[in-house]
C-alpha cells in the first residue's frame, strides 16, 4: 500500500502541460450545457483533429484557407457535421451542442500524440446511461484497444489480465452449455456473457481482433442486466468494433511461438455520397498449437456491421459475427472432491505440465453466431427511443475428455463423450431515455423493458472410462488408443442424451439519476424479474416460476466538479432457486416438492474517482462488502430437509490508475484485495472456509508504455509489466471433504517494443519472459502458457 500511493504521489509532482497554438477553436457541450469531456473533433476529408479538454474546449491548428466540415462525436451521443469557413485569421466556432443517441466514434489524430490512452471512462453501457466516471455511483474498469495494441494481445485472456480484481478460475473449454471460461471478480465466478451491452453467448473464447474495449462492471449488477448473464461479483462486457465516420482500415499479422499465426483485416467506408451510410467489417484468422506434447485451436470469424443515419432523429445499426472454431479441448485435471488426497500441492502431485494426456484427433468444432439490430428514435430533445433485438447461436460437436481423481491417490481415470449441443439465446430491449429538469433538478432516467429466453439442446452421448493414468505417465495407455475409431468403439454402447431446456425472463427497470446540484446527485434504479423456467420441455419436467425485485441506490459529490468524486452505493443481485424434493423417500409420507425465494446477494460500497490534471490522471480507490443470503444447504437437523439460511460474505479494496504523466507515457495499475469466507453452512467444517471460486485474495497488474513522439528516435516505443496473484486453495472444505490442494503465488512479466509510423506499425512481444510456471483452477488443475515470442506487422490505410 506505502508503495502504490509514493506512486501515485510522484505521478502527481509529475505532469507537464503544453499549450499550443490554434487556428480553429470551439467548444462543445451537451443539451444543458455542460461541458463534454473528450469529445473527438474532426475536419472531413483531412488527418486532422482534436479532442475537447475538461471545459469542453478544443483547439485545432495549422488549417489552410478553405471550406471545411468538423464531425463532432462523442460516445453515446448523435454524431454532428459543423460546416465553417476559414480565411486568413484564426476563427471560433459557434458552441456545438449533442444530444444523446447512438454510439459511434469518429477516428482521430490528435497531433499524433497519446494522452492517457488506457483510460477510457465514458460509455453507454455501464449504466444504460451516457454518464461520465465522475458521475457514476459504480465501478468499473475498461480495457480500451490501445492498451491490447501496446501488448500484442492475441486473445481474451490476456488481454482480461488488465483489469483490476479479475482472475482466471478455468480455462475455456468448448463444452456445450458453459464452454466459456470462468473468472473470479470480488469472491465470486463470472463468465463473459454480455456483447456490446447485450446477452452474447459463446461456448468457446471470444475473439480478440474484434474487440473495441472490454467493460467489466463491478458488483451485484442484476437491476439493470438480470440475473442470468452476470454474478455477485459483477459482469464482463465486449464491445465489438463498430463504424465510424471516415474512411480507413488496418491489415495485421502476428507470428509467434508454439506455431501461433494470426491474420486480421479491418475495413471501414461510407456506402452512399451522403455519407450516412457506414460499413465496418473486420476478419481473422487465428492458428496455434499447445506448448504441450499435443493440442491445437483455429478459428475464423467474419464481423459486418453497419450504422445508418436516415435523418437527425432516426438511425439503425446492425451487428453480426459468425465464428468458425476448432480445437482440443485443454487438460483439466478434476482432483479429488470426496476421497481424502494423499497430496497437498504440486510436489506432493509430481505433475508433469507438458503432458496433454490427448490428442489432435480428438477435437471439438465451436461454430458461433452473434447478431444484434439496433434502432434510435430520437422522440424530442429531452426523450430518445432506443430498440434492440438480439440473438446468438452457439453449438459444440466432437469429443471432449478430462482426467478425474476417484481415489485421491493421485491417479486419474480419463472419461470422454462425444458432444453434441446447441444453445439459442434471443434478447429484446426496449429502452427511453430522458434527459430533462423538474424545477431546478436535472433527471437523467432510462426505463426498459426486457425479454430474454434460452433454449439449450444436448443429444451428446454419456461419459465413458477410458483408461486411467497418473502425472508421470504419458497420455498413451494400452488398450485405449486416442484415435478417433478408439474412441468411437468405445461409445458405442453409450446412451444418447435428449435434452432440451427453455427458460425465459420477463423484465422492467427503471434507473434515474437526479442531479440535485451541479456537484451532488443521486441514482436509485429497481427491476422486476418474472423467472419462468419450462425445464426439461421434452419430458415436461423440472418447470417453475419465480419473480424478484431488485433495487439499486448510489450516492455522489463532487468536491472539486469534474475532477474529484466521492461516491457510495447499495446494490443488490439475486439467483433463481429450483424447487427441491424433501422429506425421506422411504418413509410413508415420501418426499414433496418444496419452493424457495431466490438467493440475494447485497452490496454496500464506497470510493473515490479522479480526474487530474486535463484527463492525466484517472484513479479509483473503493471498498466493498457484499452479503449473500438465502442460499440453499442441508437442514442441519433434517438430512432430507433443504433450507434457505446459508451465508457468504465478500469484502475487500480495489485501487486502478490510469496515468499520463509526460507525453509519450501511459501507465496503467491495478491492486485488488479480497477476503471470501462461508458464513453459514450445514457442515460445521465449511464455515470460515474461503469459497474456491473467490480466487486469490491478492491480483495485480501493471503495463507502462512509452513512445518517443519526437527527436530521432520518434514513432519508437516500448512497453513492459506484470500481472500476478497470491497462493489459493483450488480445493478445501468449502464444498468437498477431500482436504485442501493449494497452487502457489505467481508473477508474470511481459515485455514488448516496437516502431509505430503513419502507414504502419512493427511489434515483438516477450510475453511471461522468466518463464514463470503457474496454474488455473478451480477444482481443478490446468497449466498456463511458458515463455513465448510474438512479432506483429499492420499495415493502416
């Protein structure tokens, strides 16, 4: 802690400020006249532009004389066109005024300099309102493209590492139903659920080339997403690239160790003179091998999408991406959960990481597709209409394996099936924005209505055994070939599962943001849920319907307006609870199903946001305690009795910097500490226990970059940091009466160089360069990747 805040202490003594000279100035504002921060300005048909500073002004010099047209854009408001005229002396554009509706960005130099380019602090995702950080009651922290730039970043994983808190509990797996990865956020699992603000399932990993930012959102966040596509702990949210004004695109190809080679290509352009008409599409093509003895992943995606201005009040935008995927699964070693280990940690284990215990024969094909439609209304200059359908396909076809300790004697029985599943999802949205005073009290309100629904199809076939082995050994066990014609004799006789599931939610919310002064405001938000699960709907069993209410309030001054925040929040997220069968089945009475409220889970927290120094220095610095009641466990004093008394709690800081202390350097830091412990539990041995899905209670990061933007070493650059975590037990008492297996703390450092010009940019990239060996898990034991070399060549237009 002394060390972070000398940090931040000598980020502050450190800034340096130019002032230049200007031809075209103006400044930019929204409906009620306050400034907007970080708008982008830019003169059609040029390279030139600005972005406004803290008082909304923007200066923008060395414009010949002529006709020119400025695009003014901001995100979460209209995109406006400026025309002006300029002579022979410097000229001051009337004030520019936008009002809120559809996100798109315009491309924009600002004199070929970065300012605080890891820090993006505005979206309209967060709270479904275009709200600035500084005006927001809740957390979040945003992986914005430049930082994924700096580090080469070639898929999710890594690029997730940047956010404070977040860690990785369980690798990808491409199973049907849950494939996607699992992530602790604040003591609790999460998985990347929502795309571009939206329910986007995928079964397998998400594709870095197309991601925009990645938004993840702290706390129980259910108000105003539900419960279905996010936890406790908060929400991870991809924004995908969309189109913006102007003409341009990007050609890149990255190489690098353990046969990795991935090609993208971006391509954006106006379809009509007018220039109303957007269209973006990026593609990639991605191949890598294991740095283990076998394994393998490709895919290929194409995302188009388009952005339609019929008029100042009526837009659309279409979305879409459509993934082709195939990989081996990654080894996961299932420790023992109900036999006492006769180990501890990896030495105890003697596993040997390099060993796959698969092979390239057994694979799994993930084909996904994502589409989104998006219409904007604007119904006045106080009301706008937003209407959002979206719908995602996802399946998963082949073998999947996994090696499971029965004995805890340290070895494993491999088990596999052949998959075959699918899952639909379909979201529509309803949404008014409004943005208008009653008196001298500005309201900024969104009210929504929501159906979600979800149908699951499994007819993959049951497990089957297939041999045992132990860490030392190879993959190979007599009698049981990984091939293909193996496997399938082996399956032969297995049993064809015919399952298909629905459930569908039905949703209204409304969130409000009062501004009481200009520097204190107020947020209060409900949401209504009716929960009908249609269960199994070809045996017509496991149906039910629930309905919660989930509230949300937050508290916010400004101290010094538009650069110090203090802020607290309350909010509250929940989980639907199937009905349960109690009483003794051998008793005359037998057993009857019983009804439950859904688990709650509520959050108290507060903080402090910065904004110093025109935009240099962002940093958030929170405490947070959440509370999980109603969980479902044992009657202590009925073994065929469920009750709902079991407790979690979840508590701890968090501490980002986003930092621009002298041009040419971005630096971003995070710090996370989190204290889990089980409450109440029906066994006596759990409570006090640390959840295994809460992660390491200690995550950090750091990436600094630094670009020379003059002299003879201008347009080079460097990057370099780490991430780590504290030791944690992937198995204990919290679930299982096996004993306790811990991996321990790690640090990884990564390291990059490289020139970036006008046309083009060059990049090598050391990632974990001490060849740091460390895990994931939970329950589970799954190596991560050694040390690895990447080159990268775009190529811009």
């Amino acid at each position: 802690m002394k060390t972070l805040f000398s940090f931040a202490a000598l980020l502050l003594t450190s800034f340096v400020i130019n002032a230049q000279q200007i031809i075209v100035s103006g400044t930019v504002t929204d409906a009620e006249n306050t400034p907007i921060v970080g708008a982008n300005i830019s003169l059609k048909h040029t390279t030139n532009g600005s972005q406004t500073d803290i008082d909304g002004h923007f200066e923008i010099k060395n414009i010949e004389a002529g006709d020119y047209t400025a695009i003014v854009s901001y995100l979460g408001y209209k995109t406006k066109e400026v025309p002006f005229t300029v002579a022979n002396s410097n000229i001051t554009l009337p004030n520019i005024t936008l009002y809120e509706g559809q996100e798109i960005l315009s491309e924009v130099v600002i004199d070929g300099k970065r300012r605080n380019m890891f820090a993006r602090k505005q979206t309209a995702y967060v709270s479904k309102l275009p709200l600035k950080d500084l005006e927001n009651t809740q957390v979040y922290s945003t992986i914005t493209t430049d930082i994924l730039e700096s580090q080469i970043a070639t898929n999710f994983e890594d690029a997730l590492d940047n956010a404070t808190g977040i860690q990785q509990l369980w690798t990808s797996t491409g199973r049907g139903g849950d494939g996607a990865g699992y992530y602790s956020l604040r003591g609790f699992s999460v998985q990347p659920q929502l795309v571009n603000g939206v329910p986007g399932l995928t079964n397998g990993t998400i594709n870095a080339a197309n991601i925009e930012r990645i938004e993840v959102i702290k706390g129980p966040s259910a108000t105003l997403f539900g419960s279905s596509v996010t936890s406790y702990g908060g929400l991870i949210n991809v924004v995908t690239k969309k189109p913006y004004k102007g003409f341009g695109g990007q050609i890149s190809y990255t190489a690098g160790s353990y046969g990795l080679n991935v090609l993208t290509g971006d391509f954006n352009t106006a379809l009509d003179k007018d220039e109303n008409l957007y269209f973006r599409l990026n593609t990639s093509y991605h191949t890598e091998d294991s740095f283990q003895d076998a394994g393998f992943k490709k895919s290929f995606f194409v995302a188009p999408s388009l952005s339609y201005q019929v008029n100042n009040r009526l837009s659309f935008s279409f979305y879409g991406e459509i993934t082709q995927s195939e990989k081996t699964n990654p080894t996961m070693l299932f420790l023992s959960r109900y036999a006492t280990m006769q180990y501890e940690d990896l030495d105890d284990l003697g596993y040997d990481y390099k060993t796959s215990y698969t092979s390239n024969a057994l694979t799994l094909e993930n084909p996904t597709q994502n589409y989104r439609v998006e219409m904007d209304y604007k119904l006045s200059d106080t009301w706008n209409s937003q209407t959002i359908v979206s719908r995602s396909v996802t399946s998963t076809k082949g073998y999947y394996t996994y090696l499971y300790d029965l004995t805890g004697e340290g070895t494993f029985s491999r088990y596999l099936n052949k998959q075959d599943a699918l899952t639909r999802t379909t979201d529509i949205q309803q949404n008014f924005n409004g943005d208008f005073k009653i008196g001298n009290l500005r309201n900024r309100i969104v009210a929504g209505l929501d159906y979600y629904t979800v149908t699951s199809i499994d007819n993959g076939s049951s497990y089957a055994y297939y041999g045992a082995v132990t860490p030392s050994t190879s993959e190979e066990v007599a009698g049981y070939p990984l091939t293909t014609a193996g496997v399938d004799a082996a399956l032969a006789t297995a049993s064809i599962n015919n399952y298909k599931t629905r459930t569908n939610v039905y949703s209204a919310y409304v969130s409000d943001v009062l501004d009481i002064t200009s520097k204190l405001s107020a947020m209060a938000s409900v949401r209504f849920d009716q929960f009908d699960n249609e269960g199994d709907i070809t045996t017509n069993t496991d149906d039910y319907d629930q309905f919660a209410i989930s509230p949300k309030f937050g508290l916010l001054y400004q101290p010094i307006e538009d650069r110090l925040s203090v802020f607290a929040n309350w909010q509250n997220g929940f989980t639907n609870i199937a009905p349960q069968l109690v009483g003794d089945p051998s008793s005359t009475e037998g057993q009857t199903l019983k009804n439950f409220e859904p688990e709650e889970a509520n959050q108290i927290e507060f903080g402090v946001k910065t904004n110093f120094f025109n935009n240099r220095l962002n940093a958030t610095v929170n405490y947070y305690s959440i509370l999980v009641n109603n969980r479902l466990m044992t009657d202590p004093n009925d073994a065929f009795n469920q009750i709902q008394d079991g407790e979690v709690s979840s508590k701890g800081f968090e501490i980002e910097i986003n930092a621009n202390p002298i041009d040419g350097l971005n630096i971003r830091a995070g710090y996370s500490y989190n204290d889990s412990e089980i409450e109440k539990a029906s066994t006596a041995s759990t409570v006090g226990e640390r959840p295994v899905d809460a992660g390491s209670d200690v995550v950090y990061n750091l990436w600094a970059d630094y670009i020379f933007e003059t002299g003879t070493l201008e347009g080079f650059g460097i990057g370099a940091g780490f991430n780590g975590a504290s030791a944690r037990d992937i198995i204990n008492a919290s679930g299982y009466t096996s004993g306790v297996f811990s991996v321990p703390s790690y640090i990884v450092a990564n390291a990059s160089v490289y020139y970036a010009a006008d046309k083009y940019r060059i990049g090598l990239k050391l990632n974990n360069m001490f060849n740091e060996e460390y895990y994931s898990g939970w329950s589970t034991l799954t190596p991560q990747q050694p040390r690895a070399v990447l080159a990268n060549f775009a190529y811009k237009f």
